[in-house]
C-alpha cells in the first residue's frame, strides 16, 4: 500500500468518531506506556482522554473547559 493510500485509510477510519484536539497513536508501545500517557494527560485539569478500539493503540484527547 502507498503513503497515500494509507494516508487515506487512516483519515477515514477517524470518519466515524468525534473530532478530538488531538490524537495519540502509539503503535507497537506496551499497555504500561500507553496507560502512564493516559494518567499523565487525565491529571491535567483542562484535558480528557477516551480510548477507542482502532487498530492500533490510539488516545483521542479533548480540551475541557472547567470553569
């Protein structure tokens, strides 16, 4: 498969999902990393992180407004 064609799988697995501030893949990183991102991310009080069953190990994180 091409850049490109990958390119435009991966854009369009993230059709069906809300639009995050941002997105952290992780690939072939073990769960302990993923999950010390997770926490290290949740901590702050102006994001939130979800988890989404995607092919690879991904975060979709939000900004949050906690005022």
């Amino acid at each position: 498969m091409s850049k490109t064609e990958t390119d435009k799988a991966t854009t369009q697995q993230y059709d069906n999902y809300p639009d995050p501030d941002a997105i952290v893949h992780f690939g072939d990183a073990s769960e302990a990393l993923v999950e010390l991102v997770e926490e290290v991310l949740e901590t702050s009080e102006n994001l939130s992180t979800s988890r989404d069953p995607l092919l690879e190990t991904t975060l979709l994180v939000e900004e949050v407004d906690n005022e």
